[in-house]
C-alpha cells in the first residue's frame, strides 16, 4: 500500500470531497491541515510547485493534484493502482 498525503483546509469543499472519495475507495490517508499551521501551507506550495488551492494530493510522494486529478484519477481505476488497492 502507498503512503497518501492531502493537504486540505476543513473549510473547503474540495479538501471533503477528497477525502470522501478516498474513503469510498478505502484508501488510508494522511490529511494535513494547511489553514492551522503556515509552515504546512508553505511546504505544500513548494511540494506541489506552486499550486495553492486545496486539497494538493501526494501518492506515495508524487504529485496527484486536486480534488478534479484525484476524481479523474479514480474514475480511469488509476487509483487502485496507485495505491496498491482493490478496486470497488
């Protein structure tokens, strides 16, 4: 199984429907808070190049994306893949 990492804010719409998804598939994650903690924000820009909408997603530390990527990513079965997981 992959590590997954999602930078989120918990008032985001995106960063929860992330999350849902990933529940959905069973995929285990570590969420990161970048609203609580600026140093996060900061380490998710210089991660994901730049990119600072939330969710910012990491499968075993490449960059994913969005929520839209990780939706993409899921709906082609790319995400069992990634993650090492079974398909639903």
């Amino acid at each position: 199984m992959q590590s997954v990492v999602l930078y989120g804010r918990a008032d985001c719409e995106y960063s929860a429907a992330a999350k849902e998804l990933l529940r959905e598939r069973g995929v285990a994650f570590d969420e990161i808070d970048v609203a609580s903690d600026p140093r996060k924000m900061t380490e998710m820009l210089r991660r994901a190049a730049g990119q600072h909408t939330t969710p910012q997603i990491f499968i075993d530390g490449r960059h994913i994306g969005g929520y839209d990527d990780l939706r993409q990513l899921a709906d082609w079965g790319g995400l069992e893949a990634a993650t090492g997981g079974a398909a639903p």
